[in-house]
C-alpha cells in the first residue's frame, strides 16, 4: 500500500518554502545579471555618444567626414550621405579672394612680400610669389597661361610678381583685385642704380651675383657723369619705369608719353583696390588691414615687431649717395610723366584715406624740391629697357636736396 504524500502535514509545508527559497535565489541572479548589463549598457552608450560628438565636431572643423568613415561606407554600400541630403553648403569665401599684387621694382615690395610670408601662416591663404624678376612684359600666349595658372590657384590667394598690369577680361578670364605700392620716381630710380652695383646687406644676393656680366667701369661709373652724360641707363626710356606698371602690356604703354600716363591712371581707377606710396607705408598697411583683412589683419603690429625689423634692416642698399642738385634737375626733366603719376597716386591715396577716416600714422613727407616745379620736358626716342630686381625699404625722401 502506497502511502499519498501529498496530503501529508509536513509536505504541504515543505513545498511552498523551498519553491520560495528557489524563486528567491533566481531573483537574485537575473538582478545581478540585469544590473550588469544596464551598467555595460550605460557605458556604451555613453561612449557611443563621445564617439558621436566628437565625430561631428571633428566633421564641421574639416569640412567632410573623415577617411575612416569614408572607407566604411564604401565597404558597406555605395548609399553615402550625400544620396539623402544632396552635397554641402560651400565654403563661404571672403570677398575679394583673389588678390595680384604685381609689384614695381624697387618700391618696398621685398618689406611687403616678407610681412605677406608672415600673414599668409597666420590666416591661412594662399601666397604665391613668383621667382620670375626680368620679365614684365609677356606675349599674348604668355598673358594668357599666367593668367589661367593665376586663376586656378585655390582660392583665398595672393599672387606676387613683378609684371605689367594683365587684363584678364580681354581673354574673358575674371579679373581679379589688383594692389601695388610705389614710391618718389627719382629715388626708386637712385635705389635701383646703386643695388644694381652694390647690393644690400644680405650676403647671398650680393651684387656680384645680381649683375655678374657688369664690368668695373661700369660699376664705378660716377651716378652724375650717368645722368649729366645722358648714359641709357640713366637716359629714357629706361627712367620710364613705373607707369608700364599701371597702363598694361600693350607696347605704346612702354612709350613715354600721355597715351601711357592716362591709361595707368585709368586701370587705377577701375582695377586697383588701392595703391599706396611707400614714403607713407604704415598708412598704407593700415589701408590694407581695413579694405583687407582676411589677408592684412594685424599688419602693423608685425611690421613694428623686433622680429621682422631684424629681417626689414638687411635689404637696404649699400653705398647710395644723393647726386648734384644739376644732375637732379636733369633726372626730374627726363620723369615728368613719371612724377605726374606718383602726384596722381599720392592725391588718390590721400582722398582714400580722407573718405575712410583713416588718422595718420605715418611720418610726414618732405616737401618738393622747388627746382622740381614747372620744368619742361625732354624725351629722347626709347632704346631696350632691363627691368631692374628686387625692392628694399628706405627712407624714401633721403635724395631732396633742399635749395
């Protein structure tokens, strides 16, 4: 005979204590287990999140996704962001952002590219300076490819070089903003006479090595029996040197004369942003900082730093001294063009300032000579002209012989 065990006293009693004992204990466990994964969850998340926002921030600072993410979604399908959302918003340019300041030789351009070298680290565009000093003057097939490879720099650029103004709508390329700096005809031409013989005070870029092919005579020929003596070198057209930079590449441009002078002052007025006169160069950096200052800002500051004056002080030229008051009367009769242009400029220069409300930083510039006053004008017929290399900065007034 089987004995029921269900119905006995003490089963009954067993039975629910150990069924709750075993519920109890499972309990327990799946609590563990589930506070273990909300934790691994938590943290994942957490750290999926990171992963996220500085995914995204390291996305906008670069503009576009990095390689990694780009090589994930090639591998998982060709289905890109892109497909949705169509492509980005491009980039917002400054305006203007393409910038050709074809400098004139002997006119400060050496102190304005160094600052440009400075600028161009600081707020990241593009300074491109040509290593080409000799040649302004360029065939149409020459024009055209400089002026293609100069647009197709990436844009914010500055483009440097010493060259005659290009048009670049004749070839129906967009005209880019032109700048350019010049200085008192008579003393550019001083400093040019004697940094062709002499150089400055950087011992790679010595005069030998600048004009190897000049002979003694030559290099000690007196600066007054040039120009009393009416040597080509101190002779038109090779004094006709600053306008050719303003009226273009056409060759009556290189003709002294008006058709020259009121085409440069035209292509002034409508393709140059500015141009200023280095007798006057804080101003003008100022200028520059207030009309440009995704490429100018703080400009001042370093031209006036310890640093670049170190930089600024070796490209003076050696050995220059001031000729005759004759023989300055003489230069002044063969540049009045010239110095009809640099009159032109300095008034431009100085309504500019006027209209900006530009105070003045700049020391004030000595006045004219008076044997420079209402002298007439000799232009003998124009031989070959060498274009002279690159500018220094000095005192830009230092040839005025006061009477």
């Amino acid at each position: 005979m089987m004995k029921n065990f269900s119905n006995s006293p003490l089963h009954n009693n067993q039975t629910p204590n150990h069924i709750r004992d075993w519920n109890n204990k499972k309990f327990g466990f799946l609590s563990a287990v589930l506070l273990r994964f909300s934790l691994r969850g938590y943290g994942f998340c957490m750290a999926s999140l990171f992963i996220f926002c500085f995914g995204s921030l390291f996305y906008q600072l670069n503009g576009g996704p990095p390689n990694i993410l780009l090589d994930i979604r090639q591998y998982l399908g060709e289905s890109t962001y892109l497909d949705d959302h169509g492509p980005p918003a491009p980039r917002v340019l400054p305006f203007p952002s393409q910038v050709v300041y074809n400098r004139v030789g002997k006119c400060g351009s050496r102190t304005v590219v160094i600052l440009l070298r400075l600028l161009a680290e600081r707020h990241q565009f593009n300074l491109v300076s040509s290593d080409i000093h000799n040649k302004t003057r360029l065939t149409k097939h020459e024009q055209v490819d400089l002026m293609r490879n100069i647009s197709n720099i990436p844009q914010p650029f500055l483009y440097t070089r010493h060259v005659h103004f290009l048009n670049f709508t004749r070839f129906r390329i967009e005209q880019p903003v032109y700048i350019n700096i010049i200085r008192d005809p008579i003393n550019r031409f001083l400093s040019n006479y004697f940094f062709r013989r002499f150089g400055d005070w950087r011992g790679e870029q010595n005069h030998l090595i600048r004009t190897p092919g000049m002979k003694g005579d030559e290099r000690y020929l007196d600066i007054n029996v040039c120009i009393l003596e009416n040597y080509p070198e101190c002779s038109n057209p090779r004094l006709f040197y600053i306008i050719p930079y303003f009226c273009g590449q056409h060759p009556q441009c290189r003709e002294p004369g008006v058709w020259a002078l009121e085409r440069a002052k035209q292509n002034v007025l409508e393709n140059f942003l500015i141009v200023g006169i280095l007798e006057e160069l804080e101003d003008v950096l100022l200028l520059l900082e207030r009309l440009l200052p995704h490429y100018f800002t703080d400009v001042l500051n370093i031209y006036k730093s310890p640093d670049y004056r170190k930089m600024g002080n070796m490209t003076g030229t050696v050995r220059k001294h001031t000729p005759t008051l004759e023989a300055l009367q003489v230069l002044y009769h063969r540049m009045r063009y010239e110095y009809d242009f640099y009159n032109f400029i300095r008034d431009q220069f100085h309504l500019m300032k006027k209209k900006i409300g530009l105070k003045s930083v700049s020391r004030p510039t000595s006045h004219q000579a008076s044997f420079m006053r209402d002298l007439s004008l000799r232009t003998p017929e124009p031989l070959d002209e060498d274009e002279e290399l690159e500018t220094d900065l000095e005192d830009a007034n230092s040839w005025l012989v006061q009477p």
